[in-house]
C-alpha cells in the first residue's frame, strides 16, 4: 500500500518537474521572441482563420459558445497578467485572444455573404438575369449573371448569382439582362482531397448554382451597359481580345487570359 503510494507520488512529481521544464522552455522561447510580437500576431491569426476554414461543416453553437468562455477566460488572465507583470501568461492570453479573433472573423466573413444555393440539379429552366462577366473560353464563353429569376423558384431560394457555360456566337456586353433556357447544378464539390475548392470560392462569390445554356438569349429589361462598372469590364474583355487575335498560337490565349485568374486556370489546365 505505502509502496505504491510512494510510486505514485515520485511519478506526479516527475510528471510536474517535466511540465515545469516544457513551460520553462517555452517561457525563455517567448521572451527571446518579445521583439517579435507584431508578425507572430499575424501567424495566430491566420491560425484561427486557417482552423475554420479546415472544417468540413459548420462550427455549432456550443463550439462557439466554448470559443466565447475561452475568450473571457483568456481576457480576464490578461488583465491579471498585466496587473501583476507577469509576461508568461500575458503572451499566452494575447495569443489566445488573437487566433480566437481569426477564427471569429473567418466565421462572420463566411457568415456575411450567406447565399441561397442550388442543392440539386434542374433540368432547362427559364431565367433570366443581369450579364456580369464574360470570360471567353476555346468552346465558346462562360457568364456570370447575377439578379437571377427562375421559373417556379421562389425569391429566397432562388441563387444570388448563375454561371453559364455559353455555345459559340454568344454576344453580350456586361450590364445587358437576358432571358434564356439553361440546366443548372450545384457548385462542385472537389475532385480530390486538398484540390481546387470551387465551392467554396463560389460561396464568397454568391455563386448559388452553375449550368449551361441550351437556347439563344433574349434581351430583355433595362440596358446597364453603359454604367462604369460594366464599361470596366468591357473594356477588359475587349483588350484580352486583341491579345488573342494578336498574338498567335497558345501564347495569345495566355496572354489573353491572365486579366482573369479563371480563364488563366481554364487555360492552363487544358494546354
């Protein structure tokens, strides 16, 4: 009995003194570091940003709940700290309160772009919407609109924004709204673990649904073409055009593409 009372005691103690160390360690690392606070600051912010974005569903509110009593608890051995100049647990508490403030602000950034979102696929519906963005492609063009009405949707679920794939002989200039028949699915998931996430580029987006146009658009509604944003736009598809027309071979699609990092994706995926 007093023998293996005896272990147990000498165990803790050399489980303590071994603790004792690690935190000595690690508080002559954190003062060589002091001159350093501002870019490790940086570092445990992205942390808690990077953390969130990890996740493959949303946090709950009890994960939530437990960040917010970390962080008072975190707050409060913060006052503590500088009130007795303690700096061990000053640092400890300010990097707590940082990676927590990331992973808050990932959160509310994610949070404040909230979009309706296409759940499954619908065959060719009408819709119609305002034209965005025109990026060309070697099998025609690909389109953003956004102010988006489909038939038999109803306003809360219908997507903010659609991207389409367009056949050749597509004409439009952004701020033009147009009505056609197109299939839409949901954003893809992706292909492989640590791949290209287009889903989640779509949700900061707004992007709600991609599809394809299966029938010629119509004009239709009030003319925006001539508003700053879409001579803007405009004027940056005109000038990758030229760039392709005037420099031949796969050189001119590159050159063509690099004002829009998706064609650019596009095009060096498929050359």
């Amino acid at each position: 009995m007093y023998a293996r009372t005896w272990l147990s005691a000498t165990v803790f103690l050399h489980l303590f003194l071994r603790i004792s160390h690690i935190f000595d360690q690690i508080r002559w690392k954190m003062a060589a570091e002091q001159d350093w606070g501002l870019p490790w600051g940086a570092v445990f912010l992205a942390s808690g940003a990077g953390v969130y974005f990890s996740l493959h569903i949303e946090p709950s509110i009890y994960l939530i709940s437990a960040l917010v009593f970390i962080a008072v608890v975190s707050a409060c051995v913060l006052a503590w700290s500088v009130y007795v100049r303690r700096g061990f647990w000053m640092g400890c508490a300010i990097a707590s309160l940082v990676f927590l403030a990331g992973f808050m602000c990932a959160h509310q950034s994610a949070v404040r772009v909230s979009a309706p979102v296409l759940m499954r696929e619908v065959p060719p519906v009408i819709l119609e919407g305002v034209v965005v963005r025109i990026e060309p492609l070697p099998v025609g063009s690909r389109i953003l609109l956004e102010d988006v009405v489909i038939t038999g949707f109803k306003p809360e679920n219908t997507p903010n924004r659609v991207r389409l794939i367009m056949r050749r002989g597509f004409h439009a200039l952004p701020g033009q709204r147009i009505r056609l028949r197109a299939g839409l699915l949901p954003p893809s998931p992706p292909s492989a673990p640590g791949s290209y996430d287009f889903q989640r580029i779509a949700w900061f987006e707004k992007i709600g649904a991609v599809g394809y146009g299966v029938s010629t658009p119509e004009f239709i509604g009030e003319d925006l073409s001539d508003s700053v944003w879409a001579f803007a736009e405009t004027v940056r598809q005109r000038v990758g055009q030229r760039l392709r027309e005037g420099i031949p071979g796969d050189g001119g699609g590159c050159c063509g593409s690099l004002g829009d990092r998706r064609a650019a994706g596009y095009f060096f995926c498929h050359n």
